[in-house]
C-alpha cells in the first residue's frame, strides 16, 4: 500500500478591515477593544495587525485599495459574553445593542468601529439548543 500524503491543513484566518483613518481606527481597536498591535507596515503605516487572545485582526488604509471602507464584518467568540460587553462598554466601544439570546442559538452583540464595520461578539445561549461553532 502507497503512503498517503496529509491533505493540506489551513491553520489560521484573519480578517481585513478597510480603514479611513489607520492611526485612529489603531488607537480605536487597541484602547476601546483591548487589542494589541503586533506589527505596522509601511511608511506612513498603511497595514497594521492587532491581536487579543486567539484573534487577529488587520486594518488596511485605504487609498489606492479598491476595498471602501466600512463594509466589513467579523464575528469573535466568547466564552462570557456580558463580561466582555461590559469590558468594552466601559472602554468607550461602540455598542450597537447589548447582549441578548436569539432563536439561532446565541447570545451576542455588536460593535461597530470608525468606520462602521461591524464586530458580533457572541456565545451559545444558556438556554439554546444549539451548539454554537468555536474557531
């Protein structure tokens, strides 16, 4: 019998937000969500990651980007999703609406940075059915 090669694996993702303001969305993402920024490139900066736990996220200035700011959308698990609502509310974040338990088996709520793109932070809900998919 042959030996088999491994598929290849994927092993990790990140998200891409397009930025109007690098320095500013930076300062937004590290102060009021708690990230840390793990490398800047460029100069001036145009390309920044940030990291908090298990998640890493990256802006890009726009300019000569097609991308048009704001319309992205990223969705972080949690495994407390109040304590983390009430950490980032009283960092100055953005909420939209705070946390509540929905029929698709969740409880979350969402963010917006500043240039609105959205960020779900969520949970299965306590009293849920469901299995909600972790990373």
């Amino acid at each position: 019998m042959e030996p088999t090669t491994p598929a290849p694996k994927m092993v990790g993702a990140a998200t891409v937000f397009a930025v109007r303001d690098i320095a500013a969305s930076t300062d937004y993402y590290r102060d009021a969500l708690g990230f840390a920024v793990t490398f800047e490139y460029g100069q001036p900066t145009y390309y920044v990651c940030l990291c908090r736990d298990d998640v890493q996220l990256h802006l890009l200035a726009v300019g000569g980007d097609a991308r048009l700011p704001g319309q992205g959308g990223l969705c972080v698990f949690v495994n407390d999703v109040d304590a983390v609502h009430g950490e980032l509310k009283a960092r100055g974040a953005r909420v939209v609406k705070p946390p509540a338990d929905y029929a698709y088996g969740m409880r979350d709520f969402d963010v917006t940075d500043l240039d609105g793109n959205r960020i779900t932070f969520g949970m299965t809900s306590q009293d849920s059915g469901h299995q909600a998919t972790e990373g």
